[in-house]
C-alpha cells in the first residue's frame, strides 16, 4: 500500500539560510538555534551566514543565551547548544514510542559482532541519530546518538530521502551537497538513481561515503498507518559490507528487526513496504 506524502514546505526546510532573511522574532530564533545545532558558531559566522545586520543577530543570540538555549565557549567565543534546549531535546527522546519499540527489539536480536544499532528520524533536511545500541567492541566514531548528516549521506540519509515524496526530493537536489570522502555520491542524477533503487529493494548500502573505512546498512521503519516514521541502520566496518556473504547476512537481520520494530509500532505486513512516489 503506497503512504500518502506532502509537497515540502517551509516547515520541511526551516532554518535554512536561504529562507533566513524573511524571518522574523521567534522564526529567527529558530534559524539560528538550527544554524548552531549543525556548527558551533560565532556571531560574525551567523551574521555573515544569515545576511542580516550584526545587531539583530547579536540581540537574538543574546536572548537565547539568556534563556540557555545557547551557551558561549569564552575562550573561541563560538556558541553551541544550551542546556535548556538539551533538556527538551531529550524529553523528546525520551518519550519517543519509535526508540521505546527499537530498544526492545535491538535488545533481543542476535546481531554479528562489530555492529552498531541505530534508530534514526529525519528533521528537516537531516539524518538524526535518537539512540544507539551496541555492545563492548562494537564503538565506531560518528555513530553516536546525536550524530546527524545530510540526506544524501550514509544509508540512513538515502532511506530517510527515498521516503519522502518526488517533491521533497527534488527540493533537496537544488540544494548544495557537500562531500565528506571521494566516495560520497553528490550528483542529482545519481541521487536519483539512489532514491529508485532504495524504493525497489526496501533498503540501503552505502560504503565508505562518510568515513573511508566504515559502511552502513538501512531499512525504514513504519506505523500504524504505512507511513515511514524512521529508519533502522546497522554500522560497520567497510570489510565487513564489502564480502557478499556478510552484507547478505546484515541486510537480513536489519529488515527482521525493522519489521519488529515496525510491527510494535500497529504496523502489518498486508501493508507493504512502499516508500515515497
């Protein structure tokens, strides 16, 4: 059964700085508190960054610092999240029914070794990472709760862009693209291809697009309703990902356990698994 999906709007790409200079009291606040989540920044970063005068920002931003929504390091004078916005961040993933259901699920899955478990949601145009599980050798760097990257990167990114719709996903091919490795596919048309494929097979693989020697598998998790909500994604090592036998046993195991999660989440398999269109 293919899911219902929206054109994107404002609220899917808010805080972006192209759309930064038409906003105004809290919708700026918003911006710039984005703006910081994704780079601690200095006041002349986002001043440049936003096109708006110094002022203005500096009054935000001293609003927000106020509330403890930011913080200032007074040694490189760059702000970062405050622990207030920390406190309501993590009441969100706290009270998350996708985490509650994945952390069962993970807990009683027999995964390989060198592993990393994540339960992962888009917000905006971003991969987030809301838990992690692994076990005591299974630590990889950047696959830590909080970590968000762009869609066009890793598996979860390209699983989390192939469940929106064409609209979103043309919107996002408009916008720049960096690259983190020589491996990292930026090419609208290649995208594309990524978005097709990822909605064929129910699944993602990349290899090396974000750290040379790590590689990911993802598969989309969904409720109730037969709507994506998120993304189950398996991280390892590129070796592992890289032999036939072993990526044929990840994948396995990834769309057993995100068809658990999906199943506690009201879920059926009568629903399919169709994505985006």
């Amino acid at each position: 059964m293919a899911r219902q999906t929206k054109e994107p709007e404002l609220d899917d790409v808010e805080g972006e700085v192209d759309a930064v200079a038409k906003l105004h009291g809290f919708d700026r606040a918003v911006a710039i508190l984005e703006f910081v989540a994704r780079q601690p920044s200095r006041i002349a970063d986002i001043t440049r960054s936003f096109g708006l005068p110094w002022a203005t920002i500096h009054r935000t931003v001293a609003q927000l610092e106020r509330a403890q929504f930011l913080k200032r390091d007074p040694e490189s004078n760059r702000y970062s999240v405050g622990s207030r916005l920390w406190l309501i961040g993590s009441t969100y993933v706290a009270d998350n029914r996708l985490v509650k259901s994945a952390q069962g699920v993970l807990e009683a899955s027999d995964r390989r070794e060198g592993v990393v478990a994540q339960v992962v949601e888009r917000i905006g145009l971003q991969s987030v990472v809301l838990h992690v599980h692994d076990r005591p050798g299974d630590t990889i760097a950047k696959a830590n709760y909080g970590f968000h990257f762009d869609l066009h990167l890793a598996s979860k990114g390209h699983v989390l862009l192939a469940a929106e719709s064409d609209g979103f996903v043309e919107e996002y091919l408009t916008r720049e693209r960096v690259a983190m490795t020589d491996e990292t596919v930026t090419e609208p048309e290649a995208l594309r291809a990524i978005v097709r494929k990822v909605r064929a097979q129910g699944y993602a693989i990349t290899i090396g697009d974000v750290q040379p020697f790590v590689a990911s598998a993802a598969a989309p998790i969904f409720d109730g309703s037969g709507r994506a909500v998120g993304c189950l994604c398996f991280v390892t090592r590129r070796a592992v990902l890289k032999d036939p036998q072993s990526a044929d046993e990840i994948v396995e195991q990834l769309l057993r356990a995100a068809s658990a999660v999906s199943m506690d989440l009201g879920w059926k398999p009568a629903m399919g698994v169709a994505l985006g269109g």
